[in-house]
C-alpha cells in the first residue's frame, strides 16, 4: 500500500510544490494538500494518514497543536515539519510535540517525498544545520534519565524484571528517537555507530510488537517506558 501523505501548508508555491514532489512518487499517495490548521485537523479526523507534513506557522493556530492532534488521533502517523523556521525554540517545540522529522523548506523536491519514505523507515529526517544545533544542544545536557528499578524489600523475593522487556540501553536510545533525532545523531550522542543503533532499534521494535517509531514510541508510553 502507498504511504498516504496529508501535506498542510499555507503558502500557495510551497503547497504546490511538495504536492508535486508527493504526486511524483509512485509509492506516495497524496490524501490532500491544504493551506489551513481547521482543513488539516479536520482531515485527520476522516482519513487514514501515514505521514503528516507540516508547516508551523499557519494562518489560524500553531503547526505544533496540529502535530500534537496528529500522533494523538494517528498513533502511528508520523509527522514531519517542512519551515522556514531554524530557531532553537521552533525546533525544539516541534519535537516535543511529536515530530519525527523537520526539513527547512530550502530542500530539494527529492528531498520531500525522501524524507516522507525516510521517516516511514523509523528515521528521523533533519536539515544538516538544524541537526548540529540540536546535537550540539544535546552535548551539553545530560542523558536522558532511565528509571530505576525499585529496591526489593528485604524478607521478599526479589521482584522479575517484567515491567520493562527492554535494556537500559534500549530504553535510552527510543527516549531519544521519541524526541525525533535520527539514528546517526543518537550514535554520536552515545557514541556508538549508526548501524549499532539500527540494531537496537530493530531489537525495540520486536520487543514491543510494532512496525515503527511512531507505534513504538506510543506502545512504550502506554507501558510507562517513557
């Protein structure tokens, strides 16, 4: 089946672009091209949509509160952000919301519809310059925590490590692709290779009976794993 694509994007020589970039891809199919928060969100609500692209700033609301109703609406949905906006705030806001992927609208046509195939794969598409601003972000802020198991009782049998199948390695590694940076940014962060993390990644997916980083990152939430 064709990845179904939902592309919401206000302004009129962009909105015809990446439709053509979609339109072009015989492995795409274009659900609708439309300039509005109101007609994207409305569209979600009726259709089947794989891949949401988006840009932030819409006429009538933030393009974040559409990608927050997308992964809410379409667990498995992933969404990725096409914009004029490299900014810390922008970038970050995005991921937070659920993003999975975020483009600066100077990309090339191929570019878009790769993006759309890439992130349907479990990458995490992101423009060259946003992607140091965030791995340099990530230099300077600690690991993302990993719960600790709670100290068995003394007297009682130690407790089975049934509340988590993944390792402490896993669970930090699909920490950081939930927040939508890709593989090759997680193995520098951690030091690993990417190929290493595709590994991982493989081994989380099959843990949790999921297809995807958009299943995976919602199975895992569902479970308290995140």
């Amino acid at each position: 089946m064709p990845t179904r694509v939902l592309i919401v994007e206000d302004e009129p020589e962009f909105l015809r672009r990446f439709a053509d970039a979609v339109i072009a891809d015989p492995d795409l199919h274009l659900v609708a091209a439309v300039a509005s928060g109101t007609a994207g969100r409305a569209l979600l609500d009726a259709e089947t949509v794989d891949v949401l692209l988006v840009d932030l700033g819409l006429p009538d609301m933030d393009g974040t509160d559409l990608i927050r109703h997308a992964v809410a609406r379409h667990p498995g949905c992933d969404c990725l952000v096409v914009t004029m906006f490299a900014d810390d705030a922008h970038v970050m806001a995005s991921l937070e919301a659920g993003a999975t992927g975020y483009l600066l609208k100077d990309a090339r046509n191929d570019r878009i519809a790769a993006a759309v195939h890439e992130v349907q794969a479990g990458g995490s598409p992101i423009s060259p310059s946003i992607a140091r601003r965030v791995l340099a972000r990530m230099r300077g802020a600690p690991a993302p925590s990993v719960p600790a198991a709670a100290a068995p009782v003394p007297g009682t049998p130690a407790a089975t490590p049934t509340e988590s199948p993944l390792s402490q390695r896993e669970t930090e590694i699909l920490q950081y692709i939930a927040k939508g940076f890709s593989f090759d940014t997680v193995g520098e962060v951690l030091g690993i290779s990417p190929h290493t993390v595709v590994t991982h990644v493989k081994k989380i997916y099959r843990k949790l009976a999921v297809h995807s980083r958009g299943e995976a990152v919602y199975e895992a939430s569902q479970m308290g794993l995140l």
